[in-house]
C-alpha cells in the first residue's frame, strides 16, 4: 500500500515538473520587448564636418585694367583734310600749318566770312572748319579776283569757286594796283618779257592797259612764285593752274585786284 502511494506521488512530482517547463517554454517563445536599435550615425562622428577649403587660402586680387586713354585728334590734319578736299591749296596735308597752308587758311576765312588775316590756326579756324557741312559759296560773279593779303586767286564760274591758286603780286617798288579791269589780250605759251631780259611770262592773261601792261601769267619756275609779292607789277601765277585759267577765260573777263599784304 505504502509503494503504491509513493508511486502516486512520485507521479504527481512528475506531472508538477513537466507543466513548469510548459510555462518556460511559453514564456521564452513569445516575443519580448523590442530594444533600441542602435543610431545610424556613430556617437563618434565629430559634431562639425571640415569645411574644404583651408581657412589659410590666400585672397586673389582682382585683375585691374588700365584705363583707356580718349583718342587724340591731330586738329591741324583734320582742318588741311578739309580745306584740300573742298580745294584750298594747303601745300602737304600732314598737319603742320606752313605758311603755304596759311595761304589755304587766309582764303577760306574770306570765303567763309571770318576776319581776313594769314594768322596760324585758331580755335574758331578749326570750329568753322569742322563743323562746316559745304564748301562757301561765292558772293561775287563771275570772274578772276587777286587777294593781296592772302596771295591767292579764285576763279569763279557760275557762282562756285572753280579754282583757289597760290600767286605772287608785285613785290615793293613794284606793287601790282588795286583795280578792277577786264581781260583785252590773250598771249598763249612762253614769251620774254620786254622790260626784263631771262624773264618768261607763260600763257598771259593781260587786264589792265598800263604802260607796260599787266598780266597774269604764270613763271618758268614755279619757285618764283612766292608767298609773298615778288613781281614786277604782273601777277605771277603756279603753273599748270594758269594754262587750264587760260583756256577757260575768255576776253572781257573781269579781273578784280584787292586787299593789301
């Protein structure tokens, strides 16, 4: 009876053991709580990411330009551009005003109504000049005119001035009249004076009937026409001018002489 009992108990201790593993197999197989995970980013990472570029990289100075200097304007060459181009005879146009180009000058102040002088080049010269849309237009008919001061002589025909010539009027002792006349001979081609030996006079224009007569003509050189009065009473004019003055001037031309040098 007593090995039955401790069969029985010893049963029961069996069943006892067997329902606790039950429970801890229970328990460990359902799921727990969960832990942290862990952050992406290591608690080592520096808390400042290093710029790329080196605080020590020097500054670059911008590259400065130097300034452009304004165009410079050669006044002189740009009025003897002028004056040539409309006919004034300046001699060389490369912007030195020689006495020749002072010539040029004197005339265009007279045909443009500025005071007449053979003065070097002014501000109002170059004003008038550059800023003059024509060439002047004659006031006077047709016709040859001799400016003393000047020494020049215009040509004008029908109211436009067809030629602007370097002359020479009589020098002193000798000074060609301030008059007006009209052309009463023609002399084509070279002939000697009659009061000076070696003195050729090249087609003649005669306007005045003095004793001798006064002619326009041109020279055997042109050196002899001077930039100032250097003839004896005629009126020297540069060749090969006088020969196309000659062709296109018929007798009965006026023939006007004026100013003074």
């Amino acid at each position: 009876m007593s090995r039955r009992r401790g069969l029985v108990a010893g049963a029961l201790l069996l069943a006892v053991a067997l329902t606790g593993c039950t429970d801890v197999a229970a328990d460990s197989g359902s799921p727990s709580s969960p832990s942290p995970k862990p952050s992406a980013t290591p608690s080592s990472t520096p808390s400042a990411t290093p710029s790329s570029t080196p605080s020590s990289t020097p500054t670059v100075k911008p590259t400065v330009k130097p300034p452009v200097k304004p165009k410079q304007i050669n006044y002189a060459l740009e009025v003897e551009r002028k004056l040539d181009a409309w006919g004034y005879p300046v001699g060389d146009v490369d912007g030195d005003i020689t006495v020749r180009a002072r010539q040029a000058l004197c005339a265009y102040r007279e045909t443009a109504g500025l005071p007449v002088s053979r003065g070097r080049l002014t501000t109002a010269d170059v004003r008038s000049v550059l800023t003059a849309t024509k060439k002047p237009v004659p006031t006077k008919s047709t016709g040859i005119y001799v400016n003393k001061t000047c020494q020049v002589l215009y040509q004008v025909v029908n109211n436009t001035y067809r030629r602007i010539v370097w002359v020479s009027t009589g020098g002193p002792g000798y000074e060609t009249p301030n008059r007006t006349g009209k052309v009463w001979r023609k002399w084509a081609g070279a002939h000697e004076s009659s009061l000076y030996d070696d003195a050729f006079m090249y087609d003649s224009l005669y306007f005045l009937k003095d004793r001798p007569g006064i002619a326009l003509h041109g020279s055997r050189v042109n050196s002899l026409i001077k930039t100032y009065p250097a003839s004896h009473r005629c009126v020297r004019v540069m060749r090969p001018q006088i020969h196309q003055i000659f062709k296109e001037t018929p007798i009965g031309t006026k023939v006007q002489v004026y100013g003074e040098y």
